[in-house]
C-alpha cells in the first residue's frame, strides 16, 4: 500500500472505532488492509465472516489479549 493509502486506511480505522470508544466492529477489508492492521495494530483480532465482491466483511476486535 502507499503512504497515501495508509494514511485514508488509519483515517477510516479511527473514525470506525471513535478514537477508541468502540472496540468491536464489522468492517469491510481489502486482504492487504486486513493484513496491515494484523502486522501494525497491536492486540487486533480479525475474523473472516464474508466475500463481498474485492473485498472480505472481519469482525475485528481490538485490544484482545493472546491466551
């Protein structure tokens, strides 16, 4: 991904989870976003639920603490 594109995808996470408000979502991901956010978001689960045409719907939990 670009920079440019890294900065639109932080913007959006932030807005979707309220800076922090929210901790768990439905979101609709690229596999390149859904793999930055595994590599880069610390304590993020994410769930595969559904194809939706380019894209994949995660329920993505954040701050979720490894067993």
């Amino acid at each position: 991904m670009t920079t440019i594109e890294i900065a639109a995808l932080e913007a959006a996470l932030s807005s979707a989870f309220q800076g922090g408000e929210l901790r768990r979502r439905e979101l609709r991901l690229t596999a390149e976003e859904a793999e930055y956010m595994a590599l880069r978001w610390e304590g993020v689960r994410l769930t595969p639920l559904s194809p939706s045409g380019d894209k994949m719907w995660y329920l993505v939990e954040l701050n979720v603490l490894s067993a």
